[in-house]
C-alpha cells in the first residue's frame, strides 16, 4: 500500500503559516506620549443612556464601519480582522477599560494609531459620534469595566503619583 505524504505537508504547511496576527499587548500605549495628557483630560459632554448606546451602535454598525475590524460583538474578529497586523482591539477583552481612559479612546478613534491598521475618523465622524461609539463598544466589556476611567488615569507609564497603572495616585480618592 501505497502512503500519501500529503498529511504531512498540510500539517507543515500549517504550522508554517501563523494563525492570525497578535493583538497588541493590552499595557502597550496606543496614544503618543506627547498627546497623552490631552487625550486623558477629555472627557464625554454626553449623558450615559440608552440612546446615546443605540446611537453608537448604529454608527458603529454603519458609518463607522467599525465591526468590520472589531467585530459585531467587539471581540477584534470582524471580517477584516484576519488581514490586519497587529489585530484589531478585542473590547471584551477584561483589561480593555481598565488600561485606558475613555479620552485616550477617543483620541485612537479621531487621529488613529501608529503601527496599526486603525486610521483616523476624524473627516468621518464627529466627536458627537465617537463618543456614542464609546458608549456602545463599553456594553461589550460585561462588567469589566470601568477600570482606570474613573479614575482619569489610564494606562501611563509605570511610575509616579496618578501616571496610570504604576502610579497609586487614584487609589483611595473615592
């Protein structure tokens, strides 16, 4: 009898071809460090409510076309995701909110992000707009959330009194 080698060239081949691009560290700063004071002082002048997270998933879903990347349910496996390295942001993901302020999100979703795949949507979308986006891609987080964001600091780097997750300058300010 006669044996195929075509078993082990699938096998090879496989693990010769990754299987999709790795997201980004969730610690890694996606905002530059010149702009990072001025995106973590923004906040939303919207209310938190309902509409505004229908709203945001309407534009999410729509104009803003951010399911093809992020995925309908903000898990980064949208269509496109596959193609892009690194891979989208996965909003469920438990530490997505607690690494960041929503300014800094806001920030991402206006001017983009060096070394990624996301652009900017500022000729797209109005701050109005990407706030609702906000809104709605915080439903995806499952009680996550909110982390850092309530506390203005975000991610930072590692050290000194309110500067993110090494500084302790947010901790006990209830």
């Amino acid at each position: 009898m006669k044996k195929s080698i075509f078993p082990l060239i699938v096998a090879v081949i496989s693990f010769a071809i990754p299987a999709g691009a790795a997201e980004r560290h969730m610690m890694q700063q996606v905002v530059p460090a010149d702009k990072l004071a001025e995106a973590r002082a923004l906040t939303s002048p919207l209310p938190s409510s309902p509409e505004i997270v229908e709203q945001g998933k309407a534009l999410y879903n729509g104009k803003g076309a951010c399911f093809n990347c992020h995925g309908k349910d903000g898990g980064g496996d949208g269509p496109l995701a596959a193609q892009l390295n690194p891979s989208p942001r996965n909003f469920q993901h438990h530490g997505f909110w607690r690494h960041r302020t929503e300014g800094e999100v806001f920030w991402v979703i206006k001017n983009g992000s060096v070394g990624t795949s996301m652009v900017g949507f500022a000729g797209q979308l109005t701050d109005k707009e990407i706030w609702s986006i906000i809104q709605y891609i915080h439903t995806f987080g499952g009680g996550h959330g909110p982390g850092m964001t309530d506390r203005g600091e975000g991610m930072g780097p590692m050290m000194g009194s309110g500067s993110g997750m090494g500084g302790m300058g947010g901790m006990g300010k209830e």
